[in-house]
C-alpha cells in the first residue's frame, strides 16, 4: 500500500472523529437546529469521501466491503448540491454508518502497521 493510501486512511480516521465529536451530544432535533454543526459535519463527511480518490482500485478491491463508491458519491452530492443536503440522511450516516467505516478503517491500518 501506498504511502498516500495510509496517510488517506489515517486522515478518514481524523474526520470521522471530527464528525462524530461535533454531534455526540446531539439530538437530531438539534443538530438541525444548529447551522455551524451542520456546516463542521456537513464538511468533515465530504473530506471522507475526498480522499477516497487517493485509495487504489486494488485495495478498494482487497476492502471491497467497504463502500467506497457510495462514500464518495456522497461527497459529491455534498459539494455538488449542497442546499439540497438531507439531513436525515447524513444523520443516519453519522449515526449507524460511520462508526463501522472507522472500524473497518482502523483494522485495515493495522494490517497495514503490521506489514
């Protein structure tokens, strides 16, 4: 694996964190009421799916279950069309999907420390 790739991987790490950080405290409610949380999430989520192009189709293939194209088509619904964000759906994201992401990002530098 590429150096890119780690640092990619490590920085995946960094904004799920971010992301989970600036709404654990939070209900939905108020999450939706809070435009700055919004705008920090909002934006830690598309950098997720930024560096997904840094990560080679061989270890997309080697990780395959993890969703890379959905990740990333999600950053592009982001940045592409950002007043029309549903915030259920990042919710949900931030909610039930990113903390396997973290999980399954995690044991995959692990592999990659061992190495």
């Amino acid at each position: 694996m590429k150096n890119k790739e780690y640092i990619s991987l490590t920085k995946m790490i960094e904004y799920i964190n971010k992301a989970t950080k600036y709404t654990e405290k939070y209900t939905f409610e108020q999450f939706c009421k809070d435009e700055k949380t919004i705008d920090a999430t909002v934006f830690a989520i598309s950098q997720i799916g930024e560096l997904v192009k840094n990560i080679s189709e061989e270890t997309k293939n080697k990780y395959s279950n993890i969703e890379w194209n959905m990740i990333k088509g999600l950053r592009n619904r982001i940045v592409h069309d950002y007043e029309g964000i549903n915030l259920n759906s990042i919710w949900y994201v931030l909610k039930n999907d990113i903390i396997s992401l973290k999980s399954d990002i995690q044991e995959i530098l692990k592999i990659i420390e061992v190495k």
